[in-house]
C-alpha cells in the first residue's frame, strides 16, 4: 500500500519536520496555502535536503525582513503616523535611497527562495520546448502535476507571470544562471516597480521634497507666489530624477513624464499639452544632466 495515501487516511496525520518548521516560521499563512507549500516541499521532486535547508534559511531571513523596523524609523519625529508620514520622510536625508535599499534586500532575499526549490534540468527537449512554449504557467504545468506551484502563481499579474515562466524554463533546460537572471528581475519588479504602496509613498516624500526646496528659494529670492506652482512643478520632476537619474535623458522622461503630468493637473498647473510638456520635462533633465557631468 502506498504509505502516503494511507497516512492520508489518518485522523490526525503527523506532520512533517517542513510542516513544523513553517508552522514556526509562518504562523499566519493560510492553512490551505501552508498546506500546499508542504506538499511542494514533501513531494519526490525536493527530495534533496539541502535545497530543502537552504529554502528555509531563506524563509527565515524573509520572515525576520518583514518584521524589522525600517531603519528611518528611529529618525522620525514622534507622533508620526500614516498621514504625515510622507512629509517627515521628506525631512529626512536619504530617507528615499535607505527605503530602495530595504526592498532591494527584500527582493534579494525572495530570489534566494525561487534559487533553492528551482527545478531539476530536464533531459528531454521536447518537454523543454512544450513548457516554455506554453501559452502561460497554467498550460506549462497542466492542472494535475502543478497544482501547488499554481496556487502561488495565480496572484502574479501577467507580464510577471511571464518571467517566471521564462526563468522556470531556463531551469529546467539547464541554464541557471539566465533562471536566476530573471528571477532577480521578477523580485525586483514585484518589490520595487509595481510595488504600489511602495511607490506611492516615493512619489508623496518627492513631493513635499519639492515644496519644501521652492518654499526655500522663494523665500531667498523674494519671488512672487504665481511663480511657486511652476517652481513646484519643475522640483518634482527634478527630484524624480536626481532619485535615479538616467545617462538618457530621454528615457527618464519617458519614464518619469506620467507621474509629472499628474502631479501638474493635482496643483492646478496643467502643461498647455502633452507635447509641449513632455518637451519640457526633456529640457529639464538634459540641463540637469549637464550639471551632473560638470
């Protein structure tokens, strides 16, 4: 008989050192979604202890990022919360690069966890060529054998669903290191490019950055108020790219020109069209480049 199914069979099936270990590590995750971690993790394809040691040295590393202060924390002004939390930030030097390390680290860490359950290579090609062909993960592992790698993947959106297919078929065709390529690629998209929260909150400390350097040079200069909301405009947009600036000026406005547009129509200083302002924005950052390169 096989022992599996008939430990299935228990009332209260014994669980396995993973299952103890996650239950430690993730006492909050979902009992379903643990349980099909377990599966994953118990079944014949990680049957290797190493990997199964090395995931959980990752797990525990990601578990114990998640519950550390970020280090901005400590130099906040008491009393900060979720409201002014955008504008303290803005007094705080470095407070944007420190916050892009933190979810780099992050990233780095959840890259680590793909790298030690990656799949065998495959020997035969033509199951190479059927998986990374697949017109998504759901065709490329079927409903049967990938029912516990899916559970995971129906949350992804599908431009990132599509490089984790990529890198899961550069495993398993034994090319790790474009794999890992992309996975790094993936992580990084999930905690920094399409994290929302995240950039949101980047974009609001760039904007009270912005205010706060007008508010300075208006009050140095004795400009006029009907000149702050230009200054306030062409500030944020500089802030954006003194954050991260591009050796392409061109390509950090086409880049950074959507969230400048809103940011301009929010103060009520709206460029006269979409042309003329990504022109604009293109002249600033070339200017801004040159006095980079000075």
């Amino acid at each position: 008989m096989n022992l599996k199914k008939e430990s299935n069979l228990q009332t209260k099936p014994q669980k396995s050192e993973v299952g103890n270990q996650l239950d430690e590590l993730l006492s909050a995750m979902p009992e379903a979604l643990k349980t099909q971690l377990v599966n994953m993790l118990d079944s014949p394809e990680y049957a290797n202890q190493n990997q199964k040691a090395d995931f959980l040295a990752s797990l525990q590393s990601f578990d114990m990022l998640t519950q550390k202060d970020s280090a901005v924390r400590p130099l906040l002004p008491e009393g900060t919360n979720e409201e002014s939390l955008a504008k303290a930030l803005s007094k705080v030097d470095d407070s944007q690069s420190i916050l892009e390390t933190e979810q780099l680290e992050g990233a780095e860490i959840f890259t680590s966890l793909f790298e030690s359950i990656a799949a065998e290579p495959c020997d035969d090609i033509n199951e190479i060529r059927r998986f990374a062909n697949a017109a998504n993960l759901h065709e490329a592992f079927g409903e049967e054998e990938g029912s516990e790698a899916l559970t995971f993947l129906n949350a992804i959106p599908e431009d990132s669903a599509e490089l984790i297919h990529g890198a899961i078929a550069c495993q398993i065709a034994g090319m790790p290191k474009q794999a890992n390529l992309l996975f790094e690629i993936f992580a990084k998209r999930q905690f920094v490019d399409a994290n929302k929260g995240y950039q949101s909150l980047q974009t609001e400390v760039t904007k009270h950055k912005g205010a706060i350097e007008v508010a300075s040079q208006n009050s140095k200069k004795g400009q006029q108020t009907r000149h702050m909301k230009n200054n306030l405009r062409r500030e944020f947009a500089l802030n954006l790219y003194r954050t991260k600036p591009y050796k392409n000026p061109k390509q950090a406005t086409e880049k950074y020109f959507p969230k400048i547009n809103q940011y301009a129509n929010e103060i009520g200083h709206q460029f006269t069209s979409e042309y003329q302002g990504f022109q604009t924005v293109y002249r600033w950052f070339l200017s801004e480049n040159r006095k980079q390169s000075v």
